[in-house]
C-alpha cells in the first residue's frame, strides 16, 4: 500500500489511537499469559529502546510519541499488509506468511531498503478493511513497513540484547 490510500490508514490508525481506543487485532500474537521469560525478555528489549532513545520510565508523553511512531508506519512511504482468507487458515497459513515475510525483509534489504514487521500494525483490521478492496474476509496477520533507512538515525541503531547461540540448538549424542 502507498500514496493516498496509505495516507487514508495511517490518518485512521492515529485518530483511533489518539482516541486511546483498544487494538482489536484478528489474532491474539501471544500466549496469555505469557511465559515469565518470554515477559522478562520482552520487558527487557522495550526498556532498552526506550533508553535508547532517552526517553526515562515517567516521561509519558515521549513513551506515547514512542508508541504513536507504530501507527505512522514510522513514516514509510510503503507497507505491505499481509494477510490470509480468515474462513481457511491454519497454524502452517502463519508459518508461510512469515517465509513470505522473511523473503521480502531480505528483498528489501537486498535493494538496499529497510524494513520493520509489525503486528501493531494491523492493530486496526476494520481501518484496515474499510480501505482495501475486497478484504472483508481477510485475516489480518502482520504489517511490513519499508524504506529507505534514514543516514544516521539513532533509533536504527537499537541492538537488543540475543540469548547466545548454543541456546537455541540441543545436541543429541
């Protein structure tokens, strides 16, 4: 999605953010609750990109400006919005949609754009439905805003912290 009907969303989202109305997603993303270190590690990387950023723990405008950048897009100029039929998915739909995704973030990158999956991004499906033809029955499952990296920008340089590798894999002998 680019140019005016982008527009269109992004306008909506803000106004349903500013109106602190609650995201109504297709999908719950996350067990709940969630396991305490799958919490721990998500509490985590949002502390460090908000120190990151020097936004402190009691500044709640700079956390909201913080939280409103997601329904910016961060300002993209194009988001791929990905979904599937919502009368015919299964979990293998959401694990395609990710090699779908994982294909085009390396695209992206491979023609020198950035570009950043979010789920909050389809926090507002009905927005979402009211400005794409023929997606009434679409499941929203994950948005993917893309660009051009800004030269020196603060933000894209956030790191967070990664388990090391030998966590991920179990040697059996």
């Amino acid at each position: 999605m680019q140019g005016h009907v982008l527009e269109s969303i992004r306008s909506d989202y803000l106004d349903a953010f500013e109106a602190r109305l609650p995201p109504k997603h297709d999908y719950g993303y996350s067990p709940d609750p969630l396991p305490a270190l799958w919490a721990q590690r998500a509490k985590s990387c949002g502390i460090g990109i908000l120190k990151h950023k020097g936004i402190g723990r009691d500044d709640l405008e700079k956390r909201r400006e913080h939280d409103r950048a997601n329904f910016r897009f961060f300002g993209a100029k194009q988001v791929f919005f990905i979904g599937t039929q919502a009368t015919s998915y299964s979990y293998g739909t959401f694990l395609d949609c990710g090699f779908l995704m994982d294909n085009l973030m390396l695209g992206l990158d491979g023609l020198g754009y950035g570009s950043c999956p979010q789920y909050s991004g389809v926090a507002y499906p009905e927005i979402l439905r009211k400005h794409i033809p023929d997606s009434q029955f679409t499941l929203f499952i994950a948005a993917l805003a893309f660009g051009r990296p800004l030269e020196g920008s603060h933000v894209n340089e956030f790191q967070p912290s990664r388990l090391p590798l030998d966590t991920w894999f179990t040697t059996v002998e």
